[in-house]
C-alpha cells in the first residue's frame, strides 16, 4: 500500500514537473503568431470590414507581407464578407525597400470576371488599405500585373 502510495506521488510530481515546465517555455519562447486584420467587402455593398486572423510570424517583412497576402487572396472566413481579391491570383514577385513594396500580381486581378463586387480600382485600394493598417512600417505600395502599371 506504502509503495502504491509512493508511485502516485512520483508520479504526480512528474506530471507537475512537466507541465510547469511546458508554461514556462511557452511563457519565455512565446506564441509565433500575430494577430492581423483583413478587409473584406460586405456582400449588402456597404464598405470593407475587418475581420481578425492570426497567422504565423514570419522572419522577415518580405516573408510576412507574402503570407500575409497570401491570406487575403484565401478570401473571407465570414460568411458576410466576400471575396477581395479573385482566388486564382497570385502574388509573382514581392520586394520590399527603404519602406516602398513593390508588388506584382498574375494577370487573374485584372480579368475576374465578376468573381469581386469591386471594380479593378476597388481591389487596388482595398490591397492598400488592407497593407496600410497591417504594415504602418511601409509607406507606399507599388501595385503591378504582370510586370505592368495599371492605367499607364
């Protein structure tokens, strides 16, 4: 009975040990995620409205600007929002200097056939202000398709 006893208290100790142990690496090493804001377009046409996601933190500004994107073209998880950028789009090239991203889209933003409620303007201005509020750190967005200036 004694060494029953005995064996619930090492026990118990162990599992103590080992969850005390796991907070405090947890407490020190932290949660590798960050908390982001996406915007999406109401589908009664009312604005864009955020919704809040958290993502894996990424190494560098590049990597994370480049996940982050890669999120809003996944869409909305909401069910109230629509999408912002067609599903088919992706982001070709992606640099970031001295506060400028120069970002580069396949040809699918342009042509979306009716997939966004927003106009090809619309989609611009919704990447900017999706990047402006997450990003405060970049300072102007360079947009291209396909290597080219819209509008030029």
């Amino acid at each position: 009975m004694i060494q029953k006893r005995h064996l619930k208290i090492i026990f118990g100790g162990a599992l103590l040990f080992v969850l005390l142990f796991s907070l405090t690496f947890f407490l020190i090493f932290g949660n590798k995620l960050i908390e982001w804001t996406f915007f999406f377009p109401e589908e009664n046409g009312a604005g864009l409205t955020g919704e809040k996601r958290k993502i894996p933190r990424q190494k560098s500004l590049e990597e994370s600007l480049e996940s982050f994107l890669r999120d809003l073209i996944l869409g909305p998880a909401e069910l109230h929002h629509e999408r912002i950028l067609p599903k088919d789009t992706h982001v070709q090239t992606l640099i970031v200097h001295d506060g400028v991203a120069y970002i580069d889209f396949s040809f699918h933003l342009a042509f979306h056939s009716g997939e966004v409620p927003l106009s090809f303007r619309g989609i611009e201005e919704g990447i900017r202000q999706n990047i402006g509020f997450n990003f405060p750190q970049i300072k102007e967005i360079v947009l291209t398709v396909e290597g080219k200036l819209p509008y030029r």
